[in-house]
C-alpha cells in the first residue's frame, strides 16, 4: 500500500509522467489562438518592408526644419503627392517636400515627417513649416517592428490574437502547433446511469464524463468519452487497455467506496504501474496516479467536486507538461467573509461566492455537491499546515 | 464635426447600441462551456434522488449508537448489505444496521452512517459500534444537492464546467443558450494586401482582419470575413450595407490617416448614423462608432495596436450587451518597474511584460506596432486625468 502523497510531490508527479507532444498540425489563422506553437516561426522580411510615415503631414530633409518657429517658418517647394501604398518616384532634394498620409511610403532623401497641423500651404505649391522635426521624427524604419531573419516567437508560446496578428504581419497564414493532447475519459460505479436514462432508485447520472469533458476542454485537450465502465475487473482492464492506447492521457472517474478504489488501482497495477494511492487533499484524497504503456492514468475520486478539484490542481500540470506550455489562470484578491477552520492535515480547497466589495465568502455545504460548485465563483486553497484562516483574511481566489 | 469623447463615454455608448441577442440554440452538454444561457434550465428532481451514505460504514438507527465509546460499544446485530446502486430491501429495526458503501442507498429507518473505521465485524453477524453518530451524520439527504422544481441557474449565466455538471447531475442533456453574435470583419486601405500575397513596395499585409478574428473568437462571436474593400465610396458603401445586414455588429479597420477617416464616417453617415468620431485613448483615437439599421458599427483604427485596445476596451462592451453577459479577463497585481509619463489629456494603455518577482516593464517602441503586441504579457491603464505612474506603483495589469 502507497503512502498517501502531498498536493505538491502529486504536482511534481503528474508532471514528470507526461511524455510530451510530438505530434504537430500546421494550422490556418482561424484556428490558432490558444493553440501551443511547436516551431518558432521565421520573419522572412523586415516590419514594415519599407519606411512610413506615422503622420498625416509632409515628408522632409529634416535638416531644412531647424531653426523653423511660429515667427520664422521654413518655406519648402511640394515636389508632390505620395499616394497611400503606392511606390514613389519622388525624391527629395534640399528645400522640397512632398505630402504624406499615415502609413504612406517615404520618398527617397526623405527622413522625417511634419505633422500637417504644423504646416501651411499657399496652394501655389509652397509648404511652410512651423515646427522642426528631427531626423527620423515620426518616421517608422523599415524592420522597426520586426526584423526580417528572426523569430516572430518562440517555440512553446501559447498564441494570442497579438501572435495570429503578427504572424499575418509576416505574411505567415499559418502556424506548426502541437496537436491537442488527447484525453480518454472513462466513468465508474455501479450507481452511475448515462445523463439521458432515466434513475430508478439508488441510481445517479453520469456528472464526471461531463464535468470532465468541459474541463479538458477549457484545458485546450481533445477528449474521447469511454462511457461508463461496470464495476468489474475484466471491464474495467479492457476499457483501460484500449483508452491508454488511444490517448495521451486516461481520466477514469468514479468509485469512491474503499472498494471500488482498490479495484482501480489493481487494474492500473495489472496494466502498468501505480505512482501514488491517496492524495492529502480535501476534497480529493481517494486519487490513484499511475501509468499505462508510458500514458498518465489518473483515479479520480467519484464524488464530482473531488473529481473537479483533482483535475483542476493535480491532472492540470501534467496536461501543460504535455504541450510544453502552462495554461492560464483567472485570479483575483479578495477579503474572506467568514472564519476558515481546517485541521485536516490536508490541503483544502474551498469554493467561495465573491461579493462586489471583493468579499470571498466561504459556501458552505457537504463537501463534495456539485451544487457548491456551480454557485461558487471560484476557490480558495488552505494550506496543509495552516490551522484556518481568520474572516479578514486576504486571500487569493482562482476563479471558475 | 462630433467632438472626441472619453472612454468611459465611449464604452455607454458601446454599451446601449447594441440589440441584445433574441437567437437561441439547444446544445448539448459537450458545447456549452463558455456559453451564455438563455433559460434557466429547471431541476426535475431532488438531487441526489434518495438518502445516499457519505461514507463506506454502516447504515444504523442513530439512537443505537447513543453512549457509546471506546469501553462501552454498542452492539448491532447485521440485517444485510447494502449493495452500490441498487434499492434495497433491508428496513432497519432498533438494534440492527446495514453494511454500505459511500453513495449507497440509505435503508428504510436508517437516519445515519457510522464509518468503518469506528467498527469491528466478528464475523457472526455482529457489529460492535465504538462511536456515537447523530442523526443525519455521514447522509446526504434527498434534495440536499439541489432541491427539484428549482432553476440550476439563472438565465444570463456564462456556462462552467460546474454548471455542465449540475446539468448532468439534473439529467438535462442539453441547454438553452444565446447563439454566438456574429461579428463581420472588413478592412480597408488601399497599402493592404491579403496575407497570402506578396508585397510589392509600399503595401503591408492584412494584420487586423486576422487579429480582430482572433479577438472576436475569444469574446465568443462568430466571425464573417469580407476581405479588403477598396477605399472609395462605392465599394465602402456597398460592403458595409451587406456586413451590417448580415451581421450583428461590424468592424471595419483601416484608414488611419484622416482622408480615410473621414470617408468611413461618410459611408457610415449615409447608410445610418455616426454617434461618435474620435475617442480620447491613446492608442485608439481615429475611432468611429456608428449604426446601421440598428446594427453596432465600429470604425477602428487602421493600426494594429491601437485596433487591438479599441477592440479590446470599446467594442468588448457591445459585445458583453449583446448576450447579456460578462467576459472573464485575466488580471494581476504587479509593479510598475519604470516611470510612465502621461500628458495627452487622454487615457492610455500601455503594453508591458512582466517579471517572475510580480514586476511590470512598459514596453518601449513605437505606439501602436504589432510587435509590442506580441512581447507584452498584458497592458496596464492610466486614466485621464494622471500625469504618469512613478517607477513602484502599484498597477494592475490586464493579461492577454
């Protein structure tokens, strides 16, 4: 029999079991963001290929600029007009000008740019300039964004709209990413009926294929439902057999009677191997983490907070070491509402209701329904040497 | 000429054009993260359906077990076991109790489980209890997840996992939700090219329509993409009467210099009405919000950065109006590593990264390139009325 392990050494455990994705998708930029990059992708050129004025204005030698004032402004000959995203014949010499629009090319000998609420024109084809500007003023140089040769990021980023936008900026249409991780999802226990059938007595549905599927989605992993498995060995081990071939990684829920539990790790055992049996966390201590054929197996409790807090704190770092990236995370700070007892010698996970004011106020409510869940806004996490926390208390609460 | 309006007036704005979604779709359970619900779902039935046991145990008649201790258990003779998932027949009589696992099937007149762990079986029948239990301990009752006839949650709820789960435990395998608004995307400018083209000197690729995309799909829309309108009038007009008719709301991007600006106003004026022209945020001022037959219409910044934060902080609101619901956006404490300067009378946003120690560096660089976008873990707000943050300011940062 295992020693029951600590929420950090089963973090540290869930991690080192993932095998890391090698299998990649080279995906359009509809589908990339948060998608996980497997290649840094290349600037082929600089950005912008060209230098731009970012002003409304006049592109200039910024030289015929100094000295120019409100009383003395310098006057300079418009050799013509720049069109927007057009190449320019113009070129400038000494004492001429030629008008600009934002994000026009920079005619030749140009180096900067006055803005037009700082200019005049005669329409007799003079421009004087009120203002100086110095070299490169408001001007953006070719490659100032990006310069070509380089990497627009690295391997391992989780991508953003910011990084679909610099990849289109680049003129990349698509990105390699790693596939999503695939996760097998299988349901316990000889109470457990699918979500359609209706109960007879001492029956309830199926809450963890779901609550399970919805997480890994949110996780950014393609899941694969198994149904629900019987309570019985030979069941159990071939639906396991298969589910581990099948994914990167098996999530079986269910059974949360001392029995089902040893039943779970004896398959896992007889499959493969058994890591941890028992975790020191409430909810959540009845966990089993092993590995089948190199995948990570985990024994969810059947109880579904327990099932969504083991997901969410233990099974989570071994799906980011998976695809190499972590995932992220809504925090916020709040003030808890109410005293906080906890003696467990377990770390403790406690849903809380936020208030407008930035109160967290603990739900109480038998550990473990699913009720407690759905009204809460997010959770608080008690240390496993922490005697409880005072109403006061500030406190970090991660948010559903 | 309208006046430039702050943001926060900008934002009203936003806000009360939009229509409010009166589409809905019934989806299944596995579609629904993310979600707004458009109907509280109603719970049928009690949940859990029947007494369940908390604990692997005994199901007794509480009373029974009143007084006893280490020295002095109570002896309970064994009527039966009860067996995982199934109704049972066994009606408890004082001085007798039932085997049960966690989540059994209370028996008739059992009001209370005594764990295991505080039992002994000699083998014959018999159960000597060494603790007293009170009524109700170590039960859930019927109902005592969630009680039938009640909604599971209000309508305008943004879905969970939890709140799929609580649909499962209810037995709903689907639920009402608002459809995704759809959001049609054109961008304009006649120095853009797709991005699958090559340049030629003086034009750039189309970053907007993919970030906006990409934006528009984390705000859970629906997007329509109507490519690259030419910048004359005609083809402005004609794309945005289309875009307007066939979408809930419609993003136009491009045009950063004024001519252009002006042109979209126009177009927008003459096929319904331009409300604002100009918003005081830096990036983000050349901004347009209109309608067109009663559809929210927004004239962005051509930009990518200043695009993005219009996007982001103007056009969210009449997104989260439309369904009805809040988006969730990451934030963190940090502190701001550098002075900020602030003195344009408008509100700013600026990008900055953040160090593992909870540090904020403003990221340097023109305003406005995609490139900040991309290197910036997330931006930070000076008001208006601030005249810059001094290094060591407590900021809070919005994450991408």
């Amino acid at each position: 029999m295992l020693q029951v392990i600590g929420v950090s050494q089963a973090q540290e455990l869930s991690r080192s079991i993932a095998g890391g994705m090698t299998r990649t998708e080279l995906l359009p930029l509809s589908e990339l963001v948060g998608r996980v990059c497997a290649q840094a992708p290349l600037c082929g050129g600089d950005i912008p290929a060209f230098r731009r004025s970012t002003m409304d204005g006049f592109a200039v030698i910024a030289a015929d600029t100094f000295g120019a004032g409100e009383a003395s402004p310098a006057e300079l000959r418009i050799a013509g007009e720049i069109r927007m995203g057009e190449e320019t014949k113009i070129s400038l010499t000494r004492g001429t000008c030629a008008a600009i629009p934002t994000g026009g090319m920079m005619p030749e000998n140009a180096d900067a740019v006055i803005p037009v609420e700082y200019t005049e024109t005669d329409g007799c084809g003079s421009c004087l300039v009120y203002r100086p500007v110095s070299p490169y003023g408001n001007v953006m140089r070719a490659g100032e964004d990006v310069r070509g040769g380089g990497a627009l990021f690295p391997r391992g980023k989780r991508l953003t709209p910011a990084a679909v936008g610099v990849l289109a900026a680049a003129g990349a249409d698509r990105c390699l990413v790693y596939e999503k991780p695939r996760v097998g999802i299988l349901s316990t226990g000889n109470e457990v009926v699918p979500v359609t059938q209706p109960l007879s007595p001492g029956k309830v549905h199926d809450v963890n294929t779901h609550l399970l599927e919805a997480l890994c989605g949110i996780f950014g992993c393609e899941t694969r439902l198994y149904g629900i498995v019987p309570d019985n060995e030979d069941a159990l081990t071939g639906a396991l057999r298969s589910a581990a071939e099948e994914n990167d990684l098996v999530l079986l829920s269910g059974g949360s009677s001392a029995g089902e539990k040893d039943l779970t790790a004896r398959v896992i055992a007889s499959l493969g191997e058994v890591l941890a049996h028992g975790i020191a966390m409430k909810p959540g201590k009845p966990t089993v983490i092993g590995r089948i054929r190199e995948k990570p197996v985990f024994g969810l409790p059947g109880n579904p907070a327990a099932c969504f807090f083991v997901t969410e704190i233990v099974v989570r770092p071994c799906i980011e070491a998976l695809v190499g990236a972590s995932l992220p995370r809504r925090e916020t700070a709040a003030v808890l509402a109410g005293n906080l007892s906890s003696n467990h010698g377990r770390e403790e996970f406690v849903c809380v209701s936020l208030s407008d004011d930035g109160s967290a106020y603990p739900i109480a409510g038998k550990s473990g329904v699913i009720s407690l869940l759905n009204a809460a806004d997010g959770y608080l996490h008690i240390p496993r040497d922490c005697e409880g926390l005072p109403a006061g208390s500030a406190v970090r609460v991660i948010l559903f």
